[in-house]
C-alpha cells in the first residue's frame, strides 16, 4: 500500500515550527542552516502557505530553481565519467589486426619537428620507403611540430608560421601515403593545445591518436601477438643508459615485447632476455631535428643514425631472438622485410 505522506496541516505546522527554532537560533541537530532555509522556502513554496517571515503588507516572490538540483548535476557527471573511464580503459592493450599474411614491418618515427631544423631530404627518403615497402605500418612517436605555444620568441627563431606548421602535419598525417597505424602526442604537440584539436580533426581515417603513451598489440592471421609499448618517453633518465627509461619500464611495467620511444633525440636499441624468460627489445628513435641551439648550448653530441627504428617481425618465427629483429637505418631494414616476405612465399 502506497504512503499516504502527511497531511497540509501538519506540513503547514512543521515549517512553522522550523522557522520559529531558526529565529530563536536553534535549529535541530545536525543541520546545515543555509540548506535547511532553502528547503523551508522550497516547501512553502509547493504547499501555498504563508511563511511567517512574509510581511504584513506584502508577500516576496518566491523564484524556481536556477538550474539543475545537485543530484541531476551528480547523475550526469556519473555517466561522463563511466563513458571516458570506458574510452581510457579500451586505450590499453587495443589490438591492431594485421590483415596480410608473413613478416610486417613496424616503423616507429622519432620526433619530425617539421619545419627549419628538421632534416627533410633524410625524412623525404624514409616517407618514400614507408609509403612503398609492402607490410609495412608506422608510429609516430610525437612531436611532428615545434609548435612553440606561449614561447612566441622561439618562433620568432625559426622562419616558419603556425599556418605552415599545420600544412605540413596535415601532409605528414594524410598526404604523405604513411602507413599509419598509431600517432602519439609529445610535449611539443600539447604545448598550443589547439594543436593538438587540429591533429585530431584531420584523422579522418581515424588512427589512433593518444596523448604521450600507448600501449597495443599486433594481432596477426594466424593468432599469435606481439606486444608494443611505446612511448614518447618512459619515466626514468641516466647518463650511463640512454635506454634507461625503457629498461625500467621493462622490469616494472606490464609485460611487451618492445619498448619504444623518442624524445631525447639520441638513439639506441638493445635484445635483452629478462630473469623471467621474457626476450624484449628497448630502443629509442633519435628523430629528425639535426639542428638544435638547445642541443649546441649544452654539449649534447648529434647523433647521425636512428632518425626512425624499424622492427621486421615474423610470426611464424618460433625462435624468441630471431622473432623479431631491428634496425637503426630503415632503407636496410626495409630490404630485410622485403627479402624476408619474399622468403616466406617460397
């Protein structure tokens, strides 16, 4: 049987009652005053009756609610949270489904910084090379522009506009016919945020696009996987290990099969067995910003090599250290791929 409630009367006699303990300054236990009036008024306002504060001579409106009740505002927050919570969570681990058959190249470009200091002859040759190697697919490690944000003087250094800027991330995105296959966002992307809008509105082959780290796997026909975790940079810095931060992701992160990044513009890459068993490979692509004042002021050494790192995996391989190999020039890495895929038509 439904609650019947309370009648008017007793509602009329409560409020009355409340407003008398409020004048006298004693309201009950345990209640918010400010709240306490707010809900007086809001009743008052429902049952018609005229609260005891109302003058004589004149009745004060009483206004409706400005917007939603915080219960609404809660309800609502709840349901963006569990929507981006399922967005973060399908971040990791998402699986990238390899439609052809045998060894596939994974190319991950260092840091292009397009524009004055970017070596383009060098990342013209590797474009060409991405776009027309078979089986290969690429990540862009980030920092595709300088993108100087709130350091305006910076830009002032370089005879480049932000106009061109983002022609030139466009063509890296869609023009150059890159394979791409994830594209993260570095620190330089982020540091105008619009930048970073603007990436994302010309995916519309929708890559994935995430901010800083990505973690996924290669899911190949035949039902084997290779883990990637690649980063723009992995926590952690030495002078003694370049690869320092991808070796400590490797002990105490989840488990991959590669760890990758950029960033420091220096390169480096190493095969390494773990205490479990695991055979994972650690690498960092230099880039192609060969020219760099930061670089000059503090004594930083130009490395030549590894502007992109280049992995050939074969699937079929069972041999852990033979499964995947890696190279630090992509022209020599691609004619592995291309004689291993042939190889493997055989």
């Amino acid at each position: 049987m439904p609650n019947p409630g309370i009648s008017k009367k007793v509602a009329e006699e409560f409020i009355l009652l409340v407003e008398k303990k409020l004048q006298e300054g004693h309201p009950p236990p345990g209640v918010y005053v400010n709240g306490l009036k707010g809900a007086v008024a809001s009743a008052a306002a429902d049952l018609s009756v005229r609260s005891s504060s109302s003058n004589e001579t004149f009745d004060l409106p009483v206004f409706p609610d400005d917007d939603i009740s915080a219960e609404e505002v809660l309800d609502h927050l709840s349901k963006r949270f569990e929507k981006k919570l399922r967005n973060e969570d399908a971040k990791t681990w998402f699986e990238v489904k390899i439609k052809v058959p045998g060894p596939i190249g994974l190319a991950v470009v260092g840091d292009p910084h397009l524009g004055t200091s970017c070596n383009i002859p060098l990342l013209r040759r590797d474009v060409d090379i991405l776009r027309n190697t078979e089986g290969m697919l690429a990540v862009n490690i980030g920092d595709t522009a300088d993108n100087w944000g709130r350091l305006v003087h910076l830009y002032a250094e370089s005879d480049i506009s932000r106009p061109t800027e983002r022609k030139l991330a466009r063509w890296f995105l869609k023009e150059a016919g890159i394979p791409w296959a994830v594209w993260l966002h570095g620190n330089h992307d982020t540091m105008h945020s619009e930048f970073a809008t603007f990436l994302k509105s010309e995916n519309v082959s929708q890559i994935p696009m995430i901010d800083w780290r990505a973690k996924f796997k290669l899911c190949f026909p035949g039902g084997g996987e290779v883990r990637i975790d690649a980063a723009h940079n992995h926590k952690g810095t030495s002078i003694y290990n370049r690869l320092h931060g991808q070796k400590r992701a490797a002990l105490w992160d989840e488990d991959a099969d590669i760890y990758v990044a950029g960033h420091h513009h220096t390169w480096g890459m190493t095969q390494e067995e773990m205490d479990d068993g695991r055979v994972v490979w650690m690498a960092r692509a230099r880039g192609y910003k060969w020219i760099d004042e930061y670089a000059t002021r503090h004594n930083f050494h130009r490395d030549e090599y590894g502007s992109t790192i280049l992995f050939v995996i074969d699937p079929e391989e069972e041999n852990e250290v033979r499964r995947i190999s890696a190279f630090a020039d992509l022209e020599e890495g691609a004619e592995f791929l291309s004689w291993k895929r042939e190889k493997a038509k055989r």
